[in-house]
C-alpha cells in the first residue's frame, strides 16, 4: 500500500449483523412479554408469578430486555473496535446463552446471537 492512501480496517460484519438482529429480537420479545405480564387488564402479570414450563423464577420477562441491551451494546462494541473482536464475542455469546434459558427472548434470537458471538470469537482481521 502507498503512503496516499488510507488503510481500511476490516470489520465482523456477519457477526455484527446476527448480534445485531439477536439483541434487536431480545429488545422486543422481552419488552412485548414484560408489557403483557404487567400489563393492565392483560394477563395480570400470570407469566411473572408462575412461569411457562419450568416453574416459578425461571422465566423472567425482563431478562430479555436487559440481554437484549447487553447484546446490542456488544454488536455495536463489536463493530466500532473490531481488534476487541473476542472479548465482544463472549459478551454477545453469554447474553444471548443466559437469555436463551431465562428470558423470554425464544429460540431464534438465542441461536441467532450464539452464532454471531461464536463468529466474532473466530474472526481475524486479513491485513
């Protein structure tokens, strides 16, 4: 490369884009659930008290709003300092783990922000 031109960084953006959409679906998934649990005249906060299917205290709807924030805190993260590429990765990738089994986020943006934090970790930059 001459001296007169700019170098370019490379970026995860397959990594940064699936982060992205998993935090995005964390966001609204936890934040629709969390508005009809609490809701007045919606289910009266039934899905709060007692869970869906592994009892009480498992499923907390607000637990995807706050891995949906961390998550796109780590796509956004991931993609302005991509030399911090593996450190955003597992940030990404314990979210959307923790919100794939606590949260109300659903199986989608789990699998979704697992792949993308699995690619941030295996990203290299070709310079």
């Amino acid at each position: 490369m001459t001296q007169g031109q700019p170098q370019t960084q490379q970026k995860p953006t397959t990594a940064f884009v699936l982060s992205l959409l998993a935090g995005l679906w964390m966001l609204v998934s936890g934040g629709m659930m969390y508005s009809f649990s609490w809701g007045p005249g919606m289910m009266g906060g039934w899905m709060w008290g007692h869970g869906m299917m592994m009892g009480p205290g498992y499923w907390w709807p607000w637990f995807g709003i706050v891995a949906g924030i961390v998550a796109l805190v780590g796509a956004a993260m991931l993609y302005s300092k991509p030399e911090q590429s593996r450190a955003w990765g597992i940030v990404i990738l314990i979210a959307s783990a923790l919100n794939f089994f606590m949260g109300m986020g659903g199986f989608l943006a789990g699998a979704l922000g697992v792949i993308g934090g699995a690619l941030a970790l295996s990203w290299r930059s070709q310079q």
